[in-house]
C-alpha cells in the first residue's frame, strides 16, 4: 500500500524523503520488523519505540512514524507526528481499508460488566440472523469462528486486521470491550463507533491511572470521540453515567433500574435458577441472577433496540440466553454444596456477586475463596477483605495471579482489611488449589463456596510463567474424589 494513503487523516508535523514508497505491513516492535515494513516508534510507560529506530531500520523497515527525526536519517522515510500512539490507529485503520466503516462497531467500557454484555450482544445478534464478530477478554469471534484473546482490548494492528477479516465474513456488528489502558493508550484510534455504552465505574486500575478523576477521564473520551450520527447509551444509577454523556456529540440515551430513562428494567422474581425481569413493561424469564445482570441484559436490551432490533424478538431470544464462562458458573457437588467461579476481582464486583447469592442462598452458608492479582491496584486489596468478611461465614484468602510479587505479600495486604471478629473466621492459604479443596472440604451440606477472581483464566501467572490452573478443573476434581469417598 501507498506510504501517501496509509497517512490519510493523519496530522504530519514534518517528513523527510519520498513518501510515494509502497508499504508492505506495519509494525511497532522493532524486532517483528521486516523488509518494506512502517515501523511506528511508541513510547512507553517502561521503554520508548525512539531507542529502536535503528534496529527497525536494520531489520527492513523503509519508513519510521516519530515524535522526534533523528539527526542521522540515511534513505529511510521519516514521518514525525505530535502522537505516535494516535497516528498507529488511523494508520493501522488505513492500512486495513478502514473496515469500522464497513461493519457497526459497538463498544463497552466501565469497570464491571464488559464482558457479559457485549458476549450477549454477540449471541443474540447471532440468534436474529446476522454475522457478527465479537473482541472480548474471554475469547474473539469472526461469524462464528473462535480466535485467541490476548487483551481485553487488542493493539490497533491487530484490531483492524480482525475486523478486516469480519467485513471479508460478511459481518455486519462487531461488539467490542473497550478497556480504560486502551483508551489511554489510543488503541482504538481511527475506529468509527456506531455506537458506546457505559456500563459503571468503580475502583480499578489505580496502578496505572493514578487517581479515580483521571481513570473517569479516560473512559469518557470513548464517548467524547464518537460521531453526530452515533448514539451513546449509559447507565444513569452510576453516579459517573451522565457524565459520560456530557460533551458527547453522539445521540443521548439513558438506561436504569431506579430511575426514570429510555431503557427501564425491574426484578420481578428470583432465585438461583433465573429471574422473572420487566423491561419496559414487557416480563421476560431470564437464566441470569443478580441485579448486576439486570443492568447488563438492559443494555444488552437498550443497544439492540438502537440498532433497529425488533423489541418483541429481542426479548424472546433474552429468555434463552446463557452466562458467560467464569461469570456466576455453578457447579453441584456432594452434600447439596454448590460451587460457584466467577471472575469478580474489584470490590464492587465481589459484591454485587455476594449480595446476589445472599439473596438467593435462603439459610444457606456462604464461604468466599478470593485473592488479588500482584503488580495491579494495592488499595483496593483491604476493600475486597472487607466485602468478603461483609457478606460470608467463612472467608478463604489465597493467591490469585501473584505475577512478579510475592504471594504473601499480596495476602498481607488483603489481611489489613479484616478487623479481629472477621480474622477469627478467616483462613490464609497461600496454594490456590489447596484453598479451594480446604473451602470445599470444611463446608457443611448445602453451602454456597464462592471462588472469585480468575473466572474464564485457565492459567495462573507466577513470575512471568503462565502455569495452567482452572478453578473449575480444581473444583470438579475435589466434587468427584469426595463423592466417590463418600460412595464407598
């Protein structure tokens, strides 16, 4: 492709040498870099694309995209932009023929409920007939077609090329999270939106935005970014939900379980097995429980609707939706003791889960397994205590992805948040597999176990080793030792 049209909508500041040079593909890591490649140097929180130029160059590369031109510039092309991070989208987005204009791109950000949603706009976009692709944390989708996940929200190389390889499907959405790193770091640049949904915003991702008003920030540029003809809905029970809206060209919609707005819902009815909801005065039984799942079937419901969706059908294929893997996933074993894996890791999500199984559980006991991730948001560690000794009889502290920390590190910080009562009900067990069996085991007949955190994560990350571990693998394995013990 054309150096000149690859450049299409992006600012350059200035350049040196003959920008009518064919490009044969693009990269942003100098050591993937290979002959006839635009090499786009990024800077980074740990290192700076500018220090690699040279190696890029040696590597193949014919053109450099740049903050700064180096004082040595040889017959390379050289392009310097005011925002490299910026310039890769609209760049990545040429180079594959700018596809978010050929399919309607939904995206999703706030703290909680990404991945449910935009699974469910997936699936039942797919149940109505249509091809449909999907970017999610669990896995990706091209019309049907299963493709690793790597990040919740891809580099913008790797994002286009997919939704390349959707509108050449013939898909006609794209349903997509939209992590705050991503909108930070301007990964979905040059992609045009049909439309944004907000979901809540809670505490996260501190150890990387600093402050609560900077990580509010960055989540409402996706939606100050959005186009006149887009439509922008958000979840107005979230303090932080109209202000998303403010500025925003896009339509304005609203969605709420309390309030008055386009998209209502009610809890009619639950239990363990569903829930009886009414939006916008039609009843529909669902297979999902908790109120948090009440906002996300809403938006599921509220952006179909503005798609052009049916109401009627949109509701009869809700009924027949299912969870999606690692959110509220039972598991029966002996004594009537239910297991339950979900991948609630933030104080307000291990809440909403333990709040929706309290409601449930009837008399029955709840004993919470969870950890916390290492090298992310410290403070939110003596929270998730709290949460956990608030809604459980008994409480199970163990690791979850240490990472590079050391797992009683980790745990050290989470015992801060338990005061004296909590501490005589809580056990610290540093061996995630070994926590999950005591939990099981010590539990009485009919008890609710709770193992929060990894969900989907089939991997356990230990020093930059990702060592396989499936909460539910551990849990069967526990469930069918005990069962034949108790057989013989």
């Amino acid at each position: 492709m054309n150096l000149n049209s690859i450049l299409d909508r992006v600012k350059v500041l200035e350049s040196h040498g003959d920008k009518n040079i064919t490009i044969n593909g693009i990269c942003f890591d100098s050591r993937s870099c290979k002959k006839g490649d635009l090499f786009i140097a990024l800077r980074g929180s740990s290192s700076d694309g500018h220090q690699f130029i040279g190696m890029a160059l040696s590597n193949g590369a014919s053109a450099v995209v740049c903050e700064e031109i180096p004082e040595t510039v040889g017959n390379a092309v050289f392009i310097k932009v005011a925002d490299s991070h910026a310039a890769l989208g609209e760049i990545a987005s040429n180079f594959y023929d700018r596809p978010s204009e050929k399919i309607k791109i939904v995206g999703i950000t706030g703290t909680n409920g990404k991945t449910t949603t935009v699974t469910l706009l997936y699936r039942l976009f797919t149940a109505l007939g249509y091809k449909c692709g999907l970017l999610s944390t669990i896995v990706n989708y091209i019309a049907g077609k299963e493709v690793d996940a790597t990040h919740t929200t891809p580099d913008p190389v790797a994002i286009n090329s997919l939704m390349a390889q959707m509108a050449e499907a013939g898909c006609e959405y794209c349903f997509m999270e939209v992590s705050s790193h991503s909108l930070d770091q301007k990964r979905v640049a040059g992609i045009r939106f049909t439309g944004a949904i907000f979901s809540n915003i809670t505490h996260d991702h501190l150890d990387y935005h600093k402050t609560f008003a900077e990580y509010i920030r960055v989540k409402k540029t996706l939606f100050d970014n959005l186009t006149p003809d887009a439509f922008a809905l958000t979840n107005i029970d979230d303090k932080n939900g109209l202000v998303m809206l403010q500025n925003s060209p896009a339509k304005k919609y609203r969605y709420s379980c309390l309030s008055p707005a386009e998209f209502n819902c009610r809890i009619i009815e639950k239990g363990l097995d569903g829930m009886l909801i009414k939006i916008d005065n039609k009843e529909v039984w669902t297979k999902f429980i908790g109120v948090h799942n009440a906002y996300n079937l809403l938006a599921v419901y509220g952006a179909a609707v503005l798609l052009g969706a049916d109401k009627e059908e949109v509701l009869v294929h809700m009924s027949s939706l299912t969870s999606v893997a690692g959110r509220l996933e039972y598991l029966k074993g002996f004594n009537d003791i239910t297991a339950v894996v979900d991948y609630a890791h933030t104080p307000d999500a291990l809440e909403n889960v333990l709040k929706t199984l309290k409601d449930s559980a009837g008399d029955s006991e709840i004993v919470t397994v969870f950890g916390c991730g290492g090298n992310r948001d410290k403070t939110k560690r003596p929270e998730m205590a709290q949460v956990a000794a608030k809604y459980s009889h008994k409480v199970v502290v163990t690791s979850d992805n240490p990472r590079f920390e050391v797992p009683e590190e980790i745990i050290k910080d989470i015992k801060a948040g338990f005061d004296i009562k909590d501490l005589s009900r809580t056990l610290f067990i540093t061996d995630r597999k070994e926590a999950i069996r005591t939990a099981i085991i010590m539990s009485k007949p009919g008890t609710i176990i709770l193992v929060a955190g990894k969900g989907h994560e089939n991997y356990q990350d230990v020093m930059g080793v990702k060592h396989h571990f499936d909460d539910k693998e551990v849990i069967a394995e526990v469930f069918t030792i005990n069962n034949l013990d108790n057989a013989l």
